[in-house]
C-alpha cells in the first residue's frame, strides 16, 4: 500500500499515518519539529536596498524583472546542511501471529471522531484496531479489542532507519536521537497496557499473549523550542498511562468536538460533507 492511501490521525504537533495491515500494522509517525538543519542567519546584506526597487517593479506589472532583482539581491544560496529538511519520527510496527482467511474487513476514518478504526473478522472472532491522537494528553493512543478466546498475540515494535538509540526506560521503550549533521533532538517513548494475558518487553518493543483488550500509548518531542525532549516526552506518556483507555478516549472527543463542531454544513455541500465524514477503503495486502 502507498502512503498516499494510509489514514491520517493527528492532534497539531504529534501524527500518524495508519496503514491498516491485517498481517503487519505500520503506523508511520510524526512529530512536526523534527528538523536535520539548524538556525542560521542567512540574509542577504543587499535586502534592504533592494526592496524600493523590487516593489517599485512589483507594483508596475512588471513581475519576472522584480523576482529576478530579488533572487539576485535578497536572496543567498541556500546551504543544504544548514537549511536540512523535514523528517519523520520513525514507525510503530505491529505483526500479528494470525491473519489467515481474514473477512468482513474495513478500515476507516471518522473525521467527527478523529479516529481511524481497522476492524475484520478471523476465525469467528471479531478484532478492532482504534488509533487517535490525543491533544488533551500529548500521545497517540492505539486500543486493540477482541472477543475471540485466545485474545491477541502480536509484537509491537519501535524503529527509525537511522540517527536514533533505543532502549529500555522505566517500562516503556524509549527512542532518541538527533538527525545529522545539525538537527533537533529529539525523544520517543511507548508503552502497552493490557487487562489480561502476558506483556513482554525488551530494548525494541512489547510482546503481547493472551489478551483480550490492549492499550499502546506513544508520546515524543524535540528540542526545538525546548530543551530536554526525553523529560517532557516521558512526563507526557506516564501522566496519559495513568488513566483508563476511556477517560482518554472521552478527553479526546470532548476536545475535537468542541473545535469540530464550530461550523455546520448547509445545502447540498453539507450533504455531501455529512455523507462523506467516513471514508472507506479497500483492504490492500
């Protein structure tokens, strides 16, 4: 499946991309700060002589002669060390021990809920997947729910390709790094609740047996605006784990509605919003 085709959660600084597996669950994450450059005074000296000129021709009509002035000017070379780019926090990854003669699957995007669900049917059992990112409490909360008698089984795994430790802190798994040559710090952390069965963990991830309804919380932040992400990101996670799954679940919505339900569709675009809210796509292996 494409990342174009993976359902997007979101809570305004920490994000997923929700691919939906049935096998193997990648859920791409994303803090927004997470930079490889750095600050750098990159302006040019000539600026502020050239921009009576630049408006002047701007004003005129005259736009390629005012964006050649400009580039020529106001504008530096741009240093792709110095500049860096964008880069995504890494995966969480779910592979799961059953997923022969799957049916009945469906996954989807609630936008009044701001909740993407995975659900199917296996072996006569029912197995549900519900991700959101919280605002309330600065993680992303994955709840797995099963009514078949064996319960779950799967391996929950934090990874990023490259610039990045793992080990284990507390309980929780704990990632940091720092993108070369001059990015953010930053730091990630993940943990997993479960009401019954047996949990395991190592420097990687969880190992999930036997239950029947399990919780994996995941906080990060960086050192772009300040300082000591593994603190704030840890503090985050450990205040969210010491609530239920529902408390949670009822923070978030309460706080999504109250922005989401601002404004009301009318005519017949708001038809076509209220019939579209969910969006459902096929099952891809």
């Amino acid at each position: 499946m494409s990342w174009n085709e993976a359902l997007p959660v979101g809570n305004g600084y920490l994000g997923a991309m929700v691919f939906g597996g049935v096998a193997k669950e990648r859920i791409q994450l994303n803090e927004h700060s997470l930079w490889s450059g750095r600050a750098a005074s990159d302006d040019s000296p000539k600026t502020l002589e050239a921009l009576p000129k630049v408006r002047e021709l701007l004003f005129a009509g005259r736009y390629a002669e005012a964006n050649a002035l400009a580039q020529e000017q106001m504008m530096t070379p741009m240093n792709p060390e110095t500049f860096g780019s964008y880069q995504t926090l890494g995966d969480l990854t779910l592979a799961f021990e059953r997923a022969e003669e799957v049916s009945d699957y469906r996954r989807q995007l609630d936008l009044k809920t701001a909740e993407v669900t995975v659900t199917y049917s296996l072996g006569g059992a029912r197995y549900t997947r519900t991700v959101f990112a919280s605002n309330p409490h600065r993680v992303l909360v994955v709840r797995l729910r099963t009514d078949a008698e064996e319960g779950w089984n799967f391996r929950a795994t934090l990874s990023r390709e490259k610039d990045a430790e793992l080990r284990v802190f507390e309980n929780t798994v704990r990632m940091t790094g720092r993108p070369k040559p001059f990015g953010t710090e930053f730091s990630a952390h993940l943990t997993c609740v479960a009401n019954s069965g047996e949990i395991t963990n190592d420097d990687k991830g969880f190992s999930v047996a036997g239950a029947k309804r399990v919780t994996l919380l995941l906080s990060a932040a960086t050192d772009y605006t300040e300082p000591d992400p593994a603190t704030r990101s840890y503090s985050a996670l450990k205040s969210a784990a010491a609530r239920s799954f529902g408390a949670l679940r009822k923070a978030h919505a309460e706080d999504h509605h109250r922005l989401f339900n601002q404004v009301a569709p009318a005519g017949a675009l708001g038809r076509w919003v209220e019939s579209s809210v969910e969006l459902r796509l096929p099952h891809q292996h």
